[in-house]
C-alpha cells in the first residue's frame, strides 16, 4: 500500500458576472485579500497560495493548499476571503493527495509587480 498525505486544493475562479468596482475599491479588496491568506498561513492552515499565470481557463485566478482536517473547512475559510465576499473570485474545493514530503521543495523566485 502506498502512504499518501492530504491536503485540500482551492481554486479561486473569477465569476462570469463578477461584480465591478472602483479603482481604490478593488485595490482594498486585494490587499485584504492577501492579508487574509497571509494570516492563514502564518497560523499554519494554510501550505501556500497564489496567483496563476499563462493557464488555458482564463477564469482560473489563483490556487491555495490547505492543510486541514477537510475539504468542507478548508472550503469554509476560503469562503471568508474578503474577495470572495466582494464576489470577484468564486471558491472550488477538492480533496488533494500527494506523496508525503513532496510539498517542501522550494519553487524557482519570480517577481511580481
């Protein structure tokens, strides 16, 4: 038998009717926004997150790992994020399983801005 982990992979997709705003509104929105990932990850909820570039679904905006007791919490707290009260991004929640380690090596920097 082989030994797996779970996590619970979000996916954060930006609705089709997804509601506009001002300039100053949405830079708001994601400042909490990534506040709100900033904290759950310092809390250890969370494994990582962030945006997604150059996929095939243009919708597809960003992805978070979480590491909770299930999918329907992990789905829960992804819920509260400020921008998806706002209703620019849109939560799909599944179960991920990964061999055990394998989310600890490092990724290639890249930066943004």
């Amino acid at each position: 038998m082989r030994q797996l982990e779970t996590f619970q992979l979000i996916l954060l997709r930006r609705p089709a009717e997804a509601p506009e705003y001002e300039e100053a509104t949405l830079e708001s929105i994601q400042q909490q926004h990534l506040a709100h990932y900033d904290a759950l990850r310092s809390d250890g909820r969370l494994v990582t997150f962030g945006p997604v570039l150059e996929q095939h679904d243009v919708s597809l905006r960003g992805i978070a790992v979480f590491a909770m007791g299930s999918v329907d919490e992990a789905r829960a707290l992804a819920e509260t994020d400020p921008a998806v009260a706002a209703g620019r991004l849109a939560v799909e929640a599944m179960t991920y399983l990964t061999a055990p380690g394998s989310l600890t090596p490092p990724g290639i920097p890249v930066a943004l801005g």
